[in-house]
C-alpha cells in the first residue's frame, strides 16, 4: 500500500486565480515534473485544508476536477492516487490550450515592455523543470 505523500503547494493571496485553480495547477506541476510518481497517495481532503488552511470544499472542488480530467484516481475507501498517465486531450485541444498559452504569455511580456529575447530566455529557463520528461 502506498503511503500519503505530503503536497508541498504554495497559494498564494494575491494570485487573480481560485485556490482551486491554484492547487490543480500545482498538483499537475508536481506529476508533470516526476514530483509526485504514478500511484502516489495525496493527502486527504481535510488533510490538505489543514495543510493550506482552507476550506476543504475548495480541495474537494480542486480533487474533482484533477479526477476527472484523469490525473488522479479515487480508490475506494483508501483515497487518492496519481493515475497512469493517458492521453488526457486530443491533440486539437492541446493545440488550442497551447496557442492560449503563446498567446496569453505574449500579452503580458509585450505589457511589461520586456525583450523578446530576454522573455524567451526566462521561459527557457522555467520550462527546463520538464527536460526529464519525455515531449509531448
């Protein structure tokens, strides 16, 4: 049997997302980046909350979302677990979600005023946290 990994998540105050939106990024920052490893155990519910102390419907709404998009599994009466990785998206969507991303990333450097060469730098630099993994 697995034992409960602990989820070292930061949230953050003044971030414009939901805790929610915050917990399921960072949980899927941790199984994108090895992190947290196929079958491993997530703290509760209520152990969470504790944890970032939050409400636990805002767990439970964070959980239910990663469940459903296939990152996690619910294991009857033992909990949940970091699922076998699959094809979560068609590759229209992941095309679509990319082109936001490009496209939202671009806004806000052109708002910053920053380089262009300088702004690929830094994303160079964040995006090496995938180099174990294999592409996508």
């Amino acid at each position: 049997m697995a034992r409960t990994q602990a989820l070292l998540i930061q949230i953050a105050t003044g971030d414009p997302r939901p805790i929610s939106k915050q917990i399921v990024d960072g949980v899927r920052m941790k199984i994108a980046t090895g992190e947290l490893a196929v079958g491993a155990q997530l703290p509760s519910v209520r152990g969470l909350a504790q944890q970032l102390t939050i409400n636990p419907n805002t767990v439970a709404k964070a959980y239910a979302e990663l469940t459903g998009d296939g990152w996690l599994e619910s294991r009857q009466g033992l909990g949940l677990y970091v699922a076998t990785p699959r094809r979560r998206l068609s590759n229209a969507e992941r095309d679509r979600r990319m082109d936001d991303a490009v496209q939202n990333f671009v806004h806000e450097v052109a708002a910053l005023d920053y380089p262009p060469e300088r702004a690929l730098g830094r994303l160079e630099r964040a995006l090496r946290v995938l180099a174990p993994k294999k592409s996508a």
